[in-house]
C-alpha cells in the first residue's frame, strides 16, 4: 500500500518543532500513533518506523524532541538528553506537544497510542506515568529507570516493553525495579525480552563495533514488531472505534 508523508511544523512553549506524518490513503478516521525517535533525533531509523506502522493503517507522527540545531551537535545533544531525562514534567510536556499535533489532523480518531525506540521509549513511558489517556504505550530498547516512578492508579495506558536480554544500557536490574514499579502502580504492563539482544536491536544500519553495546539483532527486530503491532491492535479496539 502506497504511504505518504508530509512535514508537520508544531511547538513547545517557543521551541518550534518539525515531524512527519505518515499515513496511507485509506479513507476514514483512523487510531493515531506517536513515534518517537531516539538519541539522534528525527532521523532515518524514525521515519522508517513510522513508515513502517503507518502501513498497518494508523496515522503516524514521527515527531521532533529536539528542535532546531541540535541533531549532529553531540554536546548539544547530550545535553538536551540530559535536561529531558532530568525533569520527567518537561519531557511529558515536549511529548505531549507532539500527541496534540497528531490528535489535531483531520483523519486521527480519537485513539492515541506512543512508541518509542532507546529515548523515545523513556519519553513514551513518562507519558504513561503522567496519566495521559493513551490506548498504550510502548518502549523498545527503551530507559525504563525514572526519577518520578509512576503512583498507584495514575498508569491509564497499556504498556508494552521490549527489552534485549544483552543491554548493557539498561541492565536487568532496572527491568526488575520497572516491574516492581508498574505492580505497585496497578499497571497494565508486558515485558518481552529477547536473549542475545544488545541495546538498539532495531537499528539494521548500525555498523558493528561502532558504539559499544548497540548492535541490530534481526530475530529481536522482527519478533518485538509482529508483538507491537498485535499488542496495539488489542489496545485500539479495547478503547472501541469512536465512529
């Protein structure tokens, strides 16, 4: 099925921002989903992902985190990564701004699911823990560690994690402790982990070697894409279609 995308300027506060929308050319009101990219920003691996769901009939938003001249500026990066990390109500909100964008497009139901892939994961999760009415919620190879964890009956979003048994990232001890989180939370939460997988296990254009512990690993690409896609089926039609 043909995809098209287009640019979609939004803003934060005064940061303006600049995502793409992905969408096939079904007609109708669809479910919206909001992908959010990792460390290096709006980039080749995002869009692809987004093109990737938007195949399955959502609307799309690869959104932007970053905001102008900071993707390519490592200390600029790092930096930001940093602040977002740091104040969880910031990076709710810089997400939010993104989920209002793809709820404003014309053929976006009422149903909004996130997705995130190493930061975007850490950003999709803090979106959860801060209540917003999200049909789900997924993480792949995502932080799972917060310093706001979630309060008892605050988590309105299912919530899948995808996890590389082998993530030197994010070691099995922050799994335990997002578990034990999200029990107490009275979550409605899944991890799937898979054995042999580093962190980035989706990235395929990833030279080996290059960043220690990131490395694609096909099985766990393609194993944590047939779940999501399964998982965000189920939590779409559990909400019902608005129309």
């Amino acid at each position: 099925m043909s995809i098209s995308s287009a640019p979609l300027s939004y803003s934060d506060l005064d940061t303006p921002l600049n995502g793409f929308i992905f969408r096939n050319a079904a007609p109708g009101h669809r479910p919206g989903l909001l992908l959010i990219h990792g460390a290096t920003g709006l980039d080749d691996h995002a869009r692809g992902q987004a093109r990737r769901y938007a195949e399955f009939g959502y609307v799309v938003l690869a959104c932007d985190m970053f905001g102008p001249g900071v993707a390519g500026n490592r200390q600029r990066v790092v930096s930001l990564l940093t602040a977002l990390r740091d104040d969880p109500q910031r990076l709710a909100r810089r997400a939010r701004a993104g989920l209002e964008a793809l709820a404003a497009c014309p053929d976006t139901d009422e149903r909004l699911a996130a997705i995130g892939f190493c930061f975007g994961g850490m950003a999709a999760l803090t979106l959860a823990r801060a209540g917003d009415p999200l049909a789900a919620a997924v993480s792949i190879h995502g932080t799972l560690a917060t310093s706001q964890p979630a309060r008892p009956g605050s988590v309105r979003a299912r919530l899948l994690v995808c996890h590389g048994a082998l993530d030197p990232h994010v070691p099995l001890a922050d799994v335990t402790a997002f578990a034990q989180e999200m029990d107490e939370a009275g979550a409605d939460w899944q991890v799937s982990m898979y054995g042999g997988a580093s962190h980035g296990f989706t990235h395929a254009d990833v030279v080996p070697g290059a960043i220690p512990g990131v490395a694609y690993h096909a099985a766990a690409d393609q194993r944590s894409f047939a779940l999501t896609r399964a998982f965000l089926a189920e939590a779409f039609a559990a909400v019902g279609d608005p129309a």
